[in-house]
C-alpha cells in the first residue's frame, strides 16, 4: 500500500514536472542578437541574460502627437517599416497587418507602430491620407515620421529590421523590408514574420495572445 502512494505521488510529481517544462518549451523566445538567434527562457532568466531592448525613441504620428517609447511602456507592440508612395510590398503588409490589428483593435494593452522610411516625404498629413485610405480606425497604431538616420539607426540597431545584414549599415542605405517584428511589455523582440506572408500574421495573432498571458 505504501509503495502504490509512494507511486502515485511520484508520478504526479513527473506529471507537473513534465507540464511546466512543456509550457516553458511552447513559450515564445527572446532574441538578443541580430542574427535572431532563438533564446528559450523563463522570465527570470530572461531579466539576467537578455540584455537588448528598444532604444528610446520619439516621433510624430499622423495626428502630429509625439509618439514616444514611454508610449509602449508595459504594452506589447508590432514594429513594420513602410512608405506611402511602395508599390510593391507595403501594400500587402498593411493587408495582413489589419487582419492582426481587427483581432486586437480593441485592446488598449498592444499598439501597432508603422514607421516611414521615408519620413522626408511622409508628412503626418501624407500618413494620415494612407492610414484612412487603408481604412484602419484603430487609435494605438501610429504612422511615424521623423529624421531619416533616427528612424534607420532604431530600425536596424534597436529593431533588428534587416536582420544582421542590415545591422552595420549606415542611415544612408535605403531601409526596405517586408519584416515585422513583435515585442514584449518590457520592449524585448519576441518574434519576427513576413509581413507578405498571410500565415505568418496568422501565427503573429498566436503569439501575441500567448504573450498576454505571461
């Protein structure tokens, strides 16, 4: 009778042993590196190891507020870069990128911030055309202008955009990339998909549920 309890106690030790390493193992990852290299860890862990972060930052959206990172603080946030006049790849971004933002448009708690690569053209009055062309009414996604070698330096040192091909480029190469990235409340990068790619805003969707409910 002993040895059956001691059993069963150690099995339901195992049994949530297991469970916990399972939900660790299916949390998203950190990525401290421009190469995107995965880091699987708790969050403990995570304040001792992960040492990246997005810079501070301060910009002007399409109603001529000051956007700044103070405005993430302890929200989750969507990064895209775009440009009002891109024929090619911007459009199909803001297309799957509202299917994501419909899903999360009523939560204060995630913020979409689309930033212009080219801010010399894209006054907030040009941004706030596109962001009505576009028909996306959500007041937390911002389109921001701003100087050109801010908003480059943050995209591909504090963002990552271009992975580590872009990471050592200077403000005067032209930023053009379909990528999107996903960050935490504490303004940590958790994710990174193609934003031309209907299945990655489909995951995109997962994740950010998943990081509401760490």
């Amino acid at each position: 009778m002993l040895q059956t309890v001691f059993f069963r106690s150690s099995f339901f030790v195992l049994l949530i042993l297991f469970s916990c390493q399972k939900q660790e193992d299916n949390s998203l990852p950190y990525f401290n590196t421009p190469d995107f290299s995965p880091q699987f860890l708790s969050k403990e862990d995570a304040l001792k190891k992960i040492t990246h972060a997005i810079a501070p930052f301060s910009f002007t959206d399409q109603d001529n507020k000051i956007i700044t990172d103070k405005t993430i603080d302890h929200k989750i946030h969507i990064a895209s870069f775009i440009f009002t006049s891109c024929g090619s790849i911007c459009p199909i971004m803001i297309k799957n990128l509202s299917a994501v933002n419909k899903k999360y448009e009523k939560d204060p708690n995630v913020v979409f911030l689309s930033f212009s690569v080219t801010p010399w053209i894209d006054t907030p009055k040009k941004l706030k055309d596109f962001k009505n062309l576009n028909k996306i009414n959500n007041p937390d996604w911002h389109f921001l202008t701003g100087k050109k070698g801010e908003i480059y330096k943050l995209a591909r040192q504090s963002y990552f955009a271009e992975e580590d091909l872009g990471f050592t480029r200077d403000s005067t190469e032209f930023l053009h990339t379909e990528h999107i990235i996903l960050t935490d409340k504490n303004k940590k990068i958790r994710g990174i998909y193609n934003g031309t790619l209907q299945t990655d805003m489909e995951q995109l969707i997962k994740d950010i549920k998943e990081l509401k409910a760490e």
